[in-house]
C-alpha cells in the first residue's frame, strides 16, 4: 500500500520537532513495509513533501500553500495515512482534512482527539462510566480554586506535562495558576491522589477485540513535569527522558494493580468511543485504587513509543502492530 506520514506542526518549532522525532523512528521501525511518503507542515502552515525527514531533503522540498497540498495529495493516490503530529491542530483539525479527501487514517477521529485533549471533558466522560477521578474543578482568569490543598494545577488542555504545579497550601494557588494559564486559557484544579503509583495503560483492537498491553509504571515521589519527559541535547535535539530504564518499566502482568487497572481502561476505551488503539494514564493511591487522569489517543509505532513498548512486552513486535493498524485503516475505506 502507498502510505502517507503526516508530520510537523504549524503551531511551534517544539511540536515540529517532536513529531519528527517520533516519526523518524517509526519510519526506521517500518522501514520497507510499503510504499511510504512523507508530508511536513512546517510552523509557518506550508506544506512540504520531502524524500525524508533530515534538514536538507525539508530545505530540498518545495513549500506548498494548503490548496496546492491538497492537489498534490490528492494526486499521489495515497491507500491510508498515519498521524505523526502531536498539537492539538494537528490531531483534530489536520485529520479532518483527510476525512474530506477520503483518505483514511490510523488511529482516533479529530472529534475524539478534540474531546480527550479537554481534560476536564474527558473526565467527566469517564466518570459517568464508573471509572475513579480525583475530584476536581475548572477555573478561569480571575476565578478562585475552592478545592482544598493538597492539588495538582494544571492547564486544562495542554500536553507533555507543560505547567503542572503540586499545591500544598492555599498560598501556593496563585503562582500555579499563573503558570497553567501561560499554557491555557482554563485551568483544571484536582484533589491530591497520595502517591502510591502512577502506571499507563495502552489497548490495541485486534480483530475487534480490546486487548490491554502490560502496563508502564513511572518512577514518582512527587508530581511529573514536562523535564521528567522529554529534554533536548547539547545539540538542541529533543530526546524521551522518560524512557530512560531507571524511569520507567515494564509492570509484572502478575501485580495486583493490573487487573484493577486493566478493567479501568476498558471502560474509559469504550465511554470515548476510541478505535484502533488507546492510552490512558491513572494514578493508584496507596490501597491499589486507581484514578484516571488523562487519555493519550496517539501513536507513533516508533520502538521507544509507550503503545509499542508495552505491545512488545505482550508479544507483539512493533511492525506487526503497525501492520494490523494500517490494514484496519484501509479496510474503514471499504465500507464507506
């Protein structure tokens, strides 16, 4: 099949360069599977269609407003696309775009992507599943938090950790909200899971089955910021801190806290009508409660990707993973 990669970002150089950062490796990971082709939005909207994704073949390709981008993709005869682009345009509004060419696409609708990246919403969806949260509330400028300290602050719809502040008196409330609000225009405010764990589900739909991947537990004694993810090199490249060995691992499918977590993330997989495959983030208070915090409804199927981390540590080798997805993207063209 003739399979696009759509990558960058025309929000920020750090959301293009972390889509190709990710999306370098699945191409590696993939390599010679199809029949690839590459599309980069560049932060300044244009698109490009490079032979790869280094610095010269991006300078190499000609930039083209969206028009002439979309004749050219309309063109190229494309059988499925995969998402490589991590900003909120990117995963709502760019789907989209494919949805009105006819092309379809690994992976979450933008409706989906959009619900999910409103933390607030996609608890309150979850919830009304019988899934566990902490209780929280959403503010706005000018607003006043009534929740009582211990809280986490942190802005209501953005990525990687960016402005998230643990409270531990009321005093503190007013420096986290400035920081949530440099990333946000709303703030979310959550009672204070006490630590015991903080885990990650993924789930892959294998011959319309959910299957839920062993689970990735992160090393915590405090709440995780966007330093405990992801940094950049003495290069200026970014690079997965947190996929370092001494910060996160692979969970024993024996350990108590799997099948509690596990029966959690069925039921927030189905309350948000995901497809294809889902992610989903909990903290586990000291009794082995678990308590959903957020849903991340991408993959890249690069090998240091967390759905492929966790498929591996279940049997299932990444090519295989992003073989079954692609044919499931191009079977939904079928049945149109």
């Amino acid at each position: 099949m003739r399979v696009l990669h759509l990558t960058g970002s025309a929000v920020s150089e750090f959301h293009a360069d972390l889509s190709r950062l990710y999306a370098r490796e699945c191409l590696t990971a993939t390599a010679g599977l199809h029949d690839v082709r590459i599309a980069y939005v560049s932060p300044d909207g244009r698109w490009r269609f490079p032979a790869d994704l280094g610095e010269r073949a991006l300078a190499a390709a000609a930039p083209l407003a969206l028009p002439d981008a979309m004749a050219h993709l309309a063109a190229l005869d494309l059988d499925v696309m995969v998402p490589q682009m991590f900003c909120l345009p990117g995963m709502t509004h760019y789907r989209a775009l494919f949805d009105l060419l006819g092309i379809p696409y690994v992976g979450n609708a933008p409706a989906m992507m959009a619900l999910t990246a409103d933390k607030a919403k996609a608890k309150a969806v979850v919830a009304a599943a019988g899934v566990d949260v902490p209780a929280g509330e959403v503010l706005r400028r000018g607003e006043s938090p009534t929740v009582a300290p211990p809280a986490v602050v942190k802005p209501v719809d953005a990525d990687n950790s960016h402005g998230v502040t643990l409270v531990l008196d009321p005093d503190g409330y007013d420096a986290a909200l400035r920081s949530a609000f440099e990333h946000a225009d709303a703030a979310l405010v959550e009672t204070y899971v006490e630590l015991g764990r903080e885990v990650r589900c993924g789930i892959v739909v294998r011959r319309g089955e959910l299957v839920c991947l062993p689970l990735e537990e992160y090393a915590v004694d405090r709440v995780r910021g966007s330093a405990d993810k992801l940094a950049r090199d003495g290069n200026g490249d970014l690079r997965l801190v947190a996929k370092e060995r001494t910060k996160a691992w692979i969970v024993d499918a024996a350990d108590p806290v799997t099948a509690a977590v596990w029966d959690a993330a069925r039921r927030c997989h189905v309350a948000l009508g995901c497809r294809d495959y889902s992610l989903f983030d909990f903290r586990v208070d000291p009794g082995g409660r678990p308590f959903f915090l957020e849903a991340g409804l991408y993959c890249s199927f690069a090998e240091q990707s967390v759905v492929c981390t966790m498929a591996r540590a279940g049997g299932i080798a990444t090519r295989a993973l992003f073989e079954q997805a692609v044919k499931t993207a191009a079977e939904r063209r079928l049945v149109r």
